[in-house]
C-alpha cells in the first residue's frame, strides 16, 4: 500500500467486521426505516427485508400490545442473526393522537352528505351515525366549518378508507360533522386529525412511559419517535425521563413533526433533538397542499446544516395494495433524496401493506439513482459556507476527509471513531462514496459493573445517510501501535473488498488519530 498524508481524527484501537453476505451491501446511501406488523413480523419476510435494505425497524406503539410486538422483534433478531445484517430499533410513541374506538371491529359505511357525531362516550357502539372517540374535550376546540379526518393508520390516502368530515355544529361534548366524501372503516381503532387545533394532552402520555420503562428498557431501544412534537420542551421532557432509564439514557430522540404547531417551533425543536421526522401524513392535513414541499424543502435543509438525520413518511402510499408506485411517487422518493433526506420512512406498506419486501426493493432503487444525480458539489459548498470561517477543528477534518475523497475518486472513507460524532460529521458533507465508520468499544463503569460502549453508536448511524458501521472487537489491545493500526485497517479494506465496495488500484481516505495528530490518509490499493 501506498499512502500519503493530510489530517483527521478520533482514536483508534481494535476492530471486528460485520459480515457483508453480498456485493448488493451498499443498496443505497439514503436509508430505509420499515414499521414491523402483520404482514411483514416473519423471520423470512424480514430478513428478505434487510437483504432488500431496511436498517431501522420501527415499532408503532399506537396498536398492538407489548408481548406482539415483543414477538416481532425476537423474529427481527433471528433475522438479523440469519443475514448478518445489523439494524436498529426505534420505538414509536403514541403521543397525543386521537383515536375513534370501534370496540365490535365491524366495517362501518359512511355516505357523502350524511351527518356522523363524534362523541367522547366510549362505551358506545361506533357505527354509521355516531363514531365513539378518546378524547373529551374535542367540542370545546373546533367550531362550525373546521375540517376533520379519520381513517386507519394515518390515512392511506384512499378515499375509500379514510373520510374527510367538516364541523356542522358543536352539542355539548358532541361534534356532528358532514361528511365529504363516502368511505368504509374497517378495524378497531382509527387516528382522527383536527386540523389547526392544538390538543391540550401531554406529548409523552403516561401509557408512553409505561411502553418506554418496560418494553424499551428491556429491549434497549436505538431511537425514540416522540410523537406530535410541538415544544422543544417535549423534546427535553422526554430525554430527563430516559435519562432515569439506565441504558436508555443513550437512545436518541427524533421529533416527529406532524402539524403546524410543531413547524411553528421548529428551529428550537431542531436545536433539541438528535433528528427529526416530517410525518407528511398529518402536516399534509394540519396544511394547505400547496404549502407542504415549501416547509418539506425547509425543515430538510435546517437539519442538513445542523448535521442531524431527517427523516421523511408517507411517500408510496400506493403500494400499500400495488405492486408498482405511481409515477408521482416515484418523483416524490427521489425529490427527498434530493432535498436531502437521509432515510426514507415506511409506514402502511410494510405493516400492513401486500408487497413490504418490493416496496423497500423500489424505495431504495430508486434512491439509489437520485443520489447518481445528487449535486454533491453545491451542496458540499452550502455546507461550508453555512458553518463559516474559523471551522472547529473535527469540522474542518471532516470537510477536508471530503474534499480529498472526492479530489482522488476514492471509493470508499473509513473513520476510526468512538462516539460516532467524527463519522457523522463526515456523513454530513454527503460524500459520494460510503463511508465506513468504525466504533471503537470503551470500557466504562457505573461504579457498579464494568460494560464496553459502542453498540449503540453502531446502530445509531445506519439512520445517517451514507453511513455504514462495524462494531470493533474490544479483545484487541487498546493501545493504538502502528502494528494494531495496520491490522484494524487490513480488516476493513477486507470487509469493504467483501462487500463489492472496494477494488484492487482504488483509493481509500482513511481518518484516524495516531498519537496527538490527527491524520487522513490516502491509501492506493495494490493487487
């Protein structure tokens, strides 16, 4: 190997590679997060899923109880076991969203131009004339004219299945709507959005924090979705009740903006949260069509500058029943990859939809050839200019591991790291080549045992667009010597070679720390 020398960072130490089972390992930089239910909780199905590109699997607390989706996940490890393909867990709260309860589980018909009343007795029976909700205080937040809606799992989009309702008249605690268009629900319980009205509920429900301090704490949990995020204040609130939580003190929080509260206070929720989620469904309706690519286009750019995953829904609707996505689908994926998403969300059509394995397969291809035509360049300078002069010093590494890679067409970066910050900040320059992040474990104490860090700081960046991690093995000696830098490094020219990414006469930059000085380092391969 022949190698010349610029500057990085972070310490190196030991290392261990996961096991890439085909040359397809690196599908697509953008990242697939896929909701886990009944059409898609099999060990086969799921790990046809990870074979096809999901690296974050969502658990959707809203329906189903703990021991569901306690199964779930068992599969998803058996699965991950079988493939050999690491992916994170994020576990999605319920927040404050409202629910009509359909206790009988019969289709209920509703017909253009009838009147349907929301009530808040639960007890009742829904039915065509009177839909039962969770909620009591609805009547006192709407007036004449308001629009409603209501459907299974944040509305398919079908109008067959979810049905807009406009506030005819407020009775005591009752709404009677009209109903816009004819629909059929079918289930037992579905999400009711009311536009434009603040809901006076806590975001972190005490039904929340019961899944969190259980089935999160067992199963420790890479990410938490914080449902209907308005307030930064959610967003701190959520992480003091993880910090009592042990392990769950590291889980990252993603704030899911999905109404125009939460647009309002973006830039302090930004400021707050490890990342966020436009959940599209309901900003969709909290907004007026014409307005949503603007605030899309908006928060993507915010999180780009501030080097923090976002994360977009709702973007193949159709292909909860198709087997294809419609045209404007199809531009819609790629018009996220290129506003600059760094994971792409599927909601309908993996938990229940007919086709999860194909959907992921199309969502990734096609991110796959939006990135093709990414304008890396312009974007590396927004970037630059937006941080401004004088860089801090990982930041100026970063931008500078970068610029080298792309300079000499290097085919892939690989970054020693212990906490992860110095890989994403390298990611966060949207290098075009992967970029390989190496954790490196720490051995840390409570005083109360000894454990090593770093399998959370692995799975925390398959979220990061670009970013690919391999959990060192801490049985290496901890001192970094030439001879241990050479053979960590061996290992992972090894795995990138192993994974189709690397090929003899290539260039690798490789970021490291070797001793006080930061290094990067271009290696051109032999035979």
């Amino acid at each position: 190997m022949q190698s010349s020398h610029l500057l990085l960072e972070e310490p190196i130490r030991m290392v261990s590679i996961l096991d890439p089972s085909k040359p397809s390992f690196f599908p697509a930089m953008t990242r697939i997060v896929g909701t886990l239910g009944p059409k898609s909780r099999s060990v086969d199905v799921l790990s046809a899923c990870l074979k096809a590109g999901m690296s974050v699997a969502r658990f959707d607390f809203s329906w189903g109880d703990a021991e569901y989706h306690q199964q779930t996940l068992e599969n998803l490890k058996a699965a991950i076991k079988a493939t050999k393909k690491h992916c994170a867990v994020m576990l999605d709260t319920v927040g404050v969203e409202l629910q009509v309860v359909n206790k009988s589980e019969k289709s209920i018909s509703l017909e253009m131009d009838s009147q349907v009343v929301l009530t808040p007795h639960k007890g009742q029976e829904a039915s065509s004339k009177i839909l039962p909700i969770n909620f009591d205080g609805l009547a006192k937040l709407v007036k004449k004219g308001d629009t409603i809606f209501v459907g299974q799992y944040l509305f398919t989009g079908s109008e067959t299945t979810s049905v807009w309702l406009e506030v005819a008249e407020v009775k005591g605690k009752d709404v009677i709507c009209t109903i816009k268009n004819s629909a059929t629900l079918a289930g037992s319980l579905f999400t009711l959005h009311a536009s434009q009205v603040h809901i006076d509920l806590p975001t972190l429900s005490e039904k929340d924090k019961e899944v969190i301090s259980t089935w999160g704490v067992k199963n420790k949990i890479d990410f938490l979705s914080l449902s209907y995020t308005r307030h930064a204040e959610d967003v701190r609130q959520a992480r003091a009740f993880l910090s009592k939580l042990g392990d769950l003190s590291q889980t990252q929080i993603f704030a899911k903006i999905e109404n125009a509260e939460g647009l309002t206070h973006f830039d302090e929720i930004l400021q707050e949260a490890d990342g966020i989620i436009l959940s599209r469904g309901n900003l969709g309706i909290d907004l007026p069509p014409e307005k949503v690519f603007f605030y899309q286009k908006s928060a993507l750019r915010k999180c780009n500058m501030a080097g923090k995953p976002a994360v977009v829904t709702r973007v193949v609707d159709s292909m909860t029943d198709n087997l294809r996505p419609t045209r404007a689908e199809a531009t819609d994926v790629a018009n996220a990859v290129l506003d600059g998403s760094d994971a792409i969300l599927l909601g309908a059509e993996t938990l229940c939809g007919s086709y999860p394995i194909e959907t992921i397969t199309t969502v990734g291809s096609i991110c796959f050839e939006a990135e093709k035509v990414f304008n890396q360049d312009l974007y590396f300078k927004k970037i630059v200019r937006f941080v401004g002069e004088p860089m801090s010093h990982l930041e100026s590494i970063a931008s500078s591991a970068v610029r080298a890679a792309i300079k000499v067409k290097a085919s892939v970066i690989i970054c020693f790291t212990s906490s992860g910050r110095a890989a994403r900040l390298i990611a966060k320059y949207r290098p075009t080549m992967p970029v390989l992040s190496v954790v490196i474990p720490q051995l840390k104490t409570d005083q109360l045992q000894w454990r090593f860090s770093g399998a959370f700081e692995a799975r925390q960046s398959l979220i990061v667009r670009g970013l690919f991690p391999m959990l060192a093995d801490p049985r290496h000696p901890a001192e970094s010597t030439s001879a241990t830098t050479e053979s960590i490094l061996k290992l992972a020219l090894d795995h990138g070679k192993a994974a189709g990414i690397i090929k003899s006469h290539d260039r690798v930059v490789v970021c490291q720390k070797v001793g006080d000085a930061s290094v990067v380092k271009i290696i051109e391969l032999e035979d």
